[in-house]
C-alpha cells in the first residue's frame, strides 16, 4: 500500500490489469506505465511468445516482503 511501482516492457506484449477487476490493457515494447502507491494491479503474459520487463519499486522493503511472500507460497506449491 506504500510502494510506488514502474512497469516498462522491453519485449514481448505484458497484460496488466490495473484499478481493478476487468481493466486490463496491453502493453507492448517501449510502453510504461506508472502505479502509485495503493494501486490494485496484477500483470502476465497472455501470448505465447516470450516477454520481458523492467519492474521498479520504490520504498522496497515491502517488496521484499512480498517476494519472500512469494517464494514461500511456491516452497508449498500454492503459486
């Protein structure tokens, strides 16, 4: 909720479903978009192909948290 977040696509097409359920838009190589701090957002890749991306957080030690989050969801084979 206080982590500012920067997506740029560098290959490849990124879905990114921003504000909430159902608002989803694509973003193709050389696109960004900005989140602010609070901003439901999820994101995947829906081609077949491969996809690549620069993500920045700012305030980072709650990304931290959720990467260790994460790590430990798929250590159970929950994600």
């Amino acid at each position: 909720p206080t982590m500012d977040e920067t997506f740029e696509v560098v290959a490849g097409e990124l879905m990114m479903e921003i504000g909430g359920k159902d608002q989803w838009r694509t973003l193709r190589a050389g696109d960004r978009v900005e989140i602010p701090a609070g901003m439901p957002h999820s994101f995947r890749n829906a081609s077949d192909g491969w996809t690549s991306f620069v993500s920045t957080a700012t305030r980072g030690v709650e990304f931290e948290r959720f990467l260790l989050s994460m790590i430990g969801l798929a250590t159970e084979g929950r994600t």
